[in-house]
C-alpha cells in the first residue's frame, strides 16, 4: 500500500482525529473501496456529476427547511396550541420527597418588589 494526500475540512478533519482506531480503519477502507470504484469505473464522469447532484439536492432540501423555519418564526399565527408532549414524557418521575426543600429554596429566594 502507498499514502496519498488530500483535503478536508476542518470539521472533518477533527471528527476523524478523534476517532479511535478500529473506526479510523473503518473510514479507510470505506475510502478505499470508494476512490477503487471510480478509478475502475469507465464513466468516472457520470459519477462524479451524480454526486454533484446529489450534494446540490441536499443543500436546496436544508435552505427549503431553513426558509420553512424563519417563516414559522416570523408568523406566530401559524402557532398550533401546545399539546402537552412535552410535559407528558416527564410524567411519574417525580417522587415529591425533596418539596420540603423545594419550598424552602422558594422561601429563602423571594424578595420584595417596588411597584
């Protein structure tokens, strides 16, 4: 086997730093198998374009999301009524043995207001 060289980004470069070995190894081989798929390949070009369009893809779905987003945020008409899922997922974990605590801490926080 020989070493070639090529670029990442930044945040790429780090993630694969960090691995731990067997992972690191991992990502080699899958490299590997890659870079010999399209070097054995007779229609590289092909290839690469189907890549480029899938990337392309990708960034419009995540700018379409972004949009859907700020839109949301901007309208707050397009709020629907909480549902209480949320609240729901802690339901039963409370025991109640620290409220004696709870109330003291209340107690001991509250001030007076100048109104």
């Amino acid at each position: 086997m020989e070493n070639i060289n090529f670029e990442v980004n930044s945040e790429i470069a780090k993630a694969y730093r960090n691995s731990n070995p067997e992972k690191q190894e991992a990502i080699k081989k899958v490299i590997h198998t890659f870079l010999k798929s399209i070097l054995d390949s007779q229609d590289t070009n092909s290839i690469l374009e189907e890549i480029d369009i899938d990337t392309q893809l990708d960034k419009q779905k995540t700018v379409n999301k972004d949009k859907k987003l700020i839109q949301k945020r901007q309208n707050p008409d397009n709020l629907r009524p909480a549902s209480g899922q949320s609240f729901l997922r802690h339901k039963g974990t409370w025991k109640g043995e620290d409220s004696e605590e709870c109330l003291q801490t209340v107690y001991d926080n509250r001030s007076k207001i100048e109104l």
